[in-house]
C-alpha cells in the first residue's frame, strides 16, 4: 500500500478514488450517531489534519483519544463537509500506539497557553501553533541557505568554542573539563587552566563574525549559519542564551553593499516562506496576529528606507511625540525610539546608518567624519532591530587605534589583524538572528517559542 | 562596469570581448620580457584562477606579490595559452591592500603542508587545498538540506546546551558562568550549581538524538545538522572535540527505513558534490587521492550490501586474514575489520546491522533474540565507519528494563519515555558527522583540515 503524508493528500497528490495508507497521531474524535465516527490525524507534514470517516464496528475506534498513534488506510474521497477538500474512507486502521491516561495527557485537544507548553516542550510539537512555528522555522532556514548560495556566498561554520570574546562586552559561558569541586592550582592558588581541556580559558561563541573575516579574506562572499550563546541573566521575550545566527561577509563591499544583501535576503526569504507556508501563515493571521501576512507582503514590495543616525535623531527630536527614553546624540536609539521611525514615521522597514563610534564596536569602520562608523541597524515595523551590521574596519592603523581606545591589547588580535596586513579589502556584513526573525514572521512575540527547547536563565529543562 | 565573479568568467558567462571588473587576490605573477605580465587571481569563487595579462608600465604590477588584493577591469578574451579557456587584458587595475613584508607572508604561492597551515588557519582558506575543501564542505552541507527538504523533513535546532547525556558515556564539556577562582558553596561544601546561571549542571550537547525523537514523535520526519561536542582526549586524525553532525529521525520507521534513507542521502550528496564541484574535485584526485572520484561513482551507483552483524564476525573468522585485534561475537569490529569487509570482501559500502545488545546504546530497540539490537553502521571502502544509526526502543517497559541494566534513573529520562506514554511509534534514524564525510570525499585524511578552526585537545587557537 502506497504510504503518503497528509500534506500530499491535501494537496491533491493522490487521486480520488485511490487507496492509500496514512501514518499520523490522532487530534480529534467525533462519533455520529449513524454508525460512523469523524476522526482527525495529523502528521506534522502541514498545518491541516486529514479527516478519516471510520466504521464503529472497528472495535477500538471509540476508545481512540487525542495523541494516539494510528496506521489508516482507505480510498481518498473528495469531503463533503466543509473545512477540507479531500478526506479518507478508513478500510483498515491500527491503532500504533495508546494514550497512557487519556484524562491527564499534557496536550489535550484543549487550547494551551505558551507558558504551560514550555514546561512541556517535548510534546508541545503536538499542537497547531508550534508545529506551524517549526514548519516556518525550516522555511526560513531552507530559504536562507538557498538565498546565500545562489548569490555565491559559502557556507562556513565558524567555532562555538573560543578563547576569544568579539564584541569586547557580553557575558560569556565558559566552557571546561576541570574537576570543579577541586580544580587543579598554580604554585600561586590560581586555578590552573594549563591543565584544562585546551590548556587555556575557554568559552562559547558570541558572534563568528571575526571568524567569517578570515574566511571572505580569501573566498569573497561566505556566511555563517550556527548557534551562538549570551550568558546575560535577561529575563525578556526577546532574549535566549542560546540562540541561532545568520552572519553573511563581503569582501570588496562597503556598508551599502551589505544594505542591499540584507533587503534582497529578507525579501527573498519572506517570498519563501509566504508561498511554501501559506496554511501555517494563515493560522497565525487568524490566532496570533492579523497584520503578520501584510506586512510581510509590504515588506516585500517597499524599498526599505535609508537614513543616517543623525537625520534620525532630529527626527525624533522635531517630533511631537512623548519618549520616555532621552534622545541625544550620542544614545542608542531604544524600542520606543525605533517604533517610532518604523511605525510612525517611515511606514516602513528602515536601515539606520552611521551611528556614533562610542556606542558601537570597536572593529567598525571609522568614518571621515571621526566620530561615526560605518554601522547600520535595519528596524521593521511592529519589532524593531532586526539585523545589525557594519562595514569594518580594514586600516590597520585605524584598527590598532580603536583597540587602543579600548584598552584591548592588539596581540589578542594578531590574527584578525593580519587580516589587513596582508591583502586587506574593504568589507562588511552583518548578523540576524533566527529566532527574531521568526518572531516577525509570525507575530509569536516570545522567542522562547520560537527554539525547540529554549534555554534562559535558570531554564536548561529536557 | 560590471562586477563578475572568477567562477562566473570560467565558465563562459561572459561574452568574449565585453569588459568587466573583477575583484581578489594575486596567486602569482609572472613577467614576460615582451613588457607584459601575468597575474593569476582568484577570489574563492572556483577553483581555478584567474589570468590577467597587464602591461608593465602601469606603474605597480612589478611590485605585485602574492597575496596582494586587485581590482581589475578589463576585456574577457579567449586564452592563446593552455591551461584556461578565457583570460583578461587589462585596461585598468588597481591594488587594494599590498602585503607587508612579502618575505614573510605566511601564504607565499608554494607548498605548504598542512600541519603549518594549522598554525595560520586564518590566512589558510586562500590556499588552492583550503579553498577546495571549503566549498566541497559547503556543497555537501547544501545537497544534505536540500536532499532532507526535497523528501518532507524538517530541520530542527535540538539544543547544544543540555543538562543531561545523550549516550550515558563519553566525556563532556561543563559550562558555567561561576567564578570558577571563588566559587559559591553549599552549606556542605559542595559546589552550589543552584547558583550558576541554569541552576543546575550544564553540559555541551554530545548528541541532538533524543531531542530529535519528541520532534519525530510530533512531526514524523525531521533532522538536525548542528554542532555537537566531545571532551575525549582523543589525537587522532579523526576526532575533533567540535565537529558538525546531521541526524535524521523518521517516525514510523524501523531499521531498514533509515538504512535506505541513509543510503539514498548518500547518493544524492555525492551526485550533487560531482556535479558542483568538478573542478575541486579535480584537484583532490590529481593532489590527495586519485581514487576519490571513481569512488564517489561506486557508490552511487552500487546498492549498498547488508549484512548481520552475526554473518559479518562469521566471514572475519573464516578470512584469511590476520587482524590485529580479536574477532568475536560480542566485541565491536575494530577499524581493520570494517575495512576487510568494505575494501576485500564486499568491495562496496555495506551496511551491518543488529549488533550485540552489551556495545551499543541503551535507547536502540531490542530484537526476538534478547541479545541483538537494531542498530546498523554504515561502512565505507576506504573510510570505514560513515554513518551510524538504529531503531530506537519504543516499547516503555523495554526502555525501562534497558536504563535498570545500565544503572540509569527512569526519572532522568521522564520526558524520554513519555515520547513512549503517548501515542509511541517505531521510530528510527542516524547520525552523519560531516567533517568524517568531506574526509571520505576528498580524501583529505585529518579531519582537523576539514572545518573552518579546528578544536583539539590543547587547540582552541583563533
């Protein structure tokens, strides 16, 4: 018997009339009084379920519950109820797998809140929203992969383990094989990493982007795709410890080259994920939040607006509007701030460009000016920031000066530093990070439902 | 003008006689006495270089060196010498960043070995072997995400960061955000993890696997691909401590759905690795192993052979072959006798299935026989071992009475049997390390050449 997904049968892959087997769980049950029962199966392959007409004569039919694993098979017929085009006359079902404790199975057919499907994370799957948020996850991951390749970027995977610290801020987690109940310590009572796994202080990866220089230093245009890890004790929606990043370079480009990537990939991938999801973005419209699929579609069709920091600030500060933050030159723009410029002003995904040296990293590229870098942050509608990047610096004296500014010794950074010693090139990039991404795609505001299993201060369950 | 890529003028993408400019790096220069020269230039995209041919009396092409970073705009004209198809004439040419100390540039156009090239894994990607391995890498990891796609997999992120031991053995790495110098303690002394940001140990992940199978249980078909950790002191040319794997899991599924699904994967990554990468291949069969093209070919066109683990000790005993190490049922095969049985008797890839219960892990389904379980490794002519993988136990009073015979807590693995509580299925799936896969295509033996940084015991350099 041939064995097809529910997402093939919805589609019209098989013909009417066909007999077919179906794998899947059971959603729902519902019993008619004329002798046959309604059951619902869904297998994760899309959004809907596949309705099976059943005969109660079958003898378990009428104890299936929510969760229960069944094989089915029978003739594809064209429904005619509402709700679905094609549904399944049962001729044979097995039931795989029971329900232990129907009464109490965590995922009732019932609606959840978030907040409980966290705690149960290895079966929240199971339910419409997370198994359309994993659906879009792919989506958009696929679609990133296929954008960066067919515009001649290379995949690198740059290292979760480091001894190094990008950013010269943010906590890290650090990562070791020492004994800690009882480390092993220098003749001075220092605790002795020599003796550590890698024979010196290491930790986990907050951006791999020094790591992408070294690579688009030699192949041009690559990009990285791979979890990275804040060990900030942020208890917010829109912060993970651990989290997935997308961190495309150029060599030979300035901060507008990394720009125009950044809208054509976001355009690109939002394209993707509105043709290959549309029963996922549907649900989302309807029960999470109706603007989602408009604004991606205005998204797509706008050009994002540009404006330098400065402009924006006399923006905010010729503004009517009441902020609770200071707007000054030389702050970074906050939340409230950028919704402004998103959502009232431009109407619009922005890029800001060239913000103040001070409150940006130390290897952005210095502008003429002497007191702006060559950064860019892309704000959207309805989230705020969702990229962050920047052309760096590829002067080596300029860089030697802004480590010094930072009281960074530049042989910590011989090897990135070499990187403009020898056939330096004008570069620049930037980073996005998955789950945002995802937020905004689907209006799921917390990004611990946007990560299979969401890790937080003070959460590693499962 | 227009900006083209090395790979795109190689093959032909633009017309003979029109102009464009061309970004990269100088390979080597060569000064003909006729007032010309020749610069090679690559800029990642392809293998092969780039020949320009500029007139000396611009006024820095005799100060050319390697390394050095161009932009050059010139005419796309037939090549009247061999070794390339098209070349430049420059009209225009730039240098974007000279090299210091041309002496001493780590990456001079000779041959380097690929011990030295460890030691500047940053400048390595601009050699020919580097560069070739990077966009074989990128290629497979492509082909794996679209072979997944294509077949209604969906990629999950299962996390890196866990509290619990996917495999019940092998060292891991601990993470933590104590002061490690002056830790907080219990009133017994002990470390109180209850401070440390999770609140409890944490560890890197070793596998995604069991994260894998709730998803499995919920979606039916899903993979991951994502970093995963070893803390063995391990020096050997095939063990990283970081390295890349791809895990699949299919529900409703027993052995041999994963061990086609292995092997048609296999097939699809290999085709699509020929067909992308002619040229890198190329090199690795003239330069590494001039056996790898016709071996990728085999084994896309060979059914893979299965056999038991039982039959496979029976044929080591009656070989006439002397091993090294000893040939009996219930020891694991040693890396000579896979190799027999792939490179002497089967001559082919081949899959062993159903080995002793004792060396495998808790979780592969038990067989009728009480002694086997339904695992499988896939091994391959020249490598050995290339994939491994099994049927998991979905049978909750069997798991149990697998965790009791290896002395582990149920209760550690409550949300493991739960998968089994509600609705279980037969599941199945593998595990693929990538760096060991680009090892098998390339033929490029040391795994640590193989990814972007490599980490090693007392090697967490960059």
């Amino acid at each position: 018997m041939r064995i097809v997904s529910i997402a093939d049968i919805l589609k019209g892959c098989s013909t009417v009339g066909s007999e077919v087997t179906v794998y899947g769980w059971v959603r729902t049950r519902r019993d008619s009084k004329a002798g046959v029962s309604f059951i619902t199966i869904y297998d994760g392959s899309c959004f809907n379920s596949l309705q099976v007409v059943v005969e109660q004569n079958h003898s378990d039919v009428l104890r299936l519950t929510t969760g229960c694993s069944l094989s089915v098979t029978g003739k594809i017929v064209e429904s005619p109820g509402s709700g679905q085009i094609f549904e399944m006359q049962a001729s044979h079902m097995e039931v795989v797998g029971w329900v232990d404790n129907p009464d109490t199975y965590p995922i009732s057919a019932k609606i959840h809140s978030l907040e409980y499907l966290r705690e149960v994370a290895h079966l929240r799957p199971r339910t419409n929203i997370i198994g359309a948020v994993t659906r879009v996850r792919h989506s958009l991951a696929q679609a990133v992969h296929r954008f960066f390749s067919k515009e001649g970027f290379y995949w690198i995977s740059t290292p979760i383990l480091t001894a190094s610290n990008t950013e010269g801020t943010g906590e890290m987690f650090r990562v070791s094989t020492l004994d800690m109940e009882n480390p092993p310590r220098t003749t001075s009572g220092k605790l002795n990493y020599d003796m550590d796994f890698f024979g010196k202080e290491t930790f986990l990866t907050v951006s791999g982007q020094l790591h992408a220089e070294a690579y688009a230093s030699a192949m041009s245009k690559i990009y990285t795709f791979g979890p990275t890890f804040r060990a900030e004790k942020s208890n917010t929606s829109r912060h993970l410890a651990e989290f997935w990043m997308i961190e495309p370079e150029i060599a030979f480009s300035d901060l507008s080259g990394a720009s125009i990537l950044a809208e054509s990939m976001l355009k690109y991938i939002f394209k993707a994920v509105l043709s290959e999801r549309a029963d996922d973005m549907d649900f989302f419209s309807c029960r999470i939040d109706p603007g989602v699929i408009v604004r991606l579609q205005r998204c797509i069709s706008t050009q994002f607006s540009q404006i330098d920091y400065s402009d924006a600030i006399e923006i905010l500060l010729s503004s009517k509007h009441k902020f609770h933050h200071p707007v000054q030159w030389g702050l970074d723009l906050s939340s409230e701030h950028e919704r402004y410029l998103t959502d009232q002003y431009f109407k619009a995904p922005v890029v800001v460009r060239n913000y103040p040296k001070d409150i940006k990293a130390f290897y952005m590229r210095l502008n003429n000016d002497g007191r702006t870098v060559a950064a860019m942050d892309i704000l959207a509608p309805g989230i705020g920031e969702i990229i962050g990047g920047s052309q760096r610096e590829e002067r080596v004296e300029i860089l030697d000066m802004r480590l010094a500014e930072r009281g960074i010794s530049i042989e910590e950074y011989w090897w990135y530093r070499d990187l403009r010693r020898y056939g330096t090139v004008p570069h620049a990039g930037f980073g996005l990070g998955l789950e945002r991404l995802i937020a905004y795609v689907t209006g799921v505001k917390n990004v611990r439902d946007l990560i299979a299993f969401p890790r937080t201060p003070r959460n590693v369950s499962f």
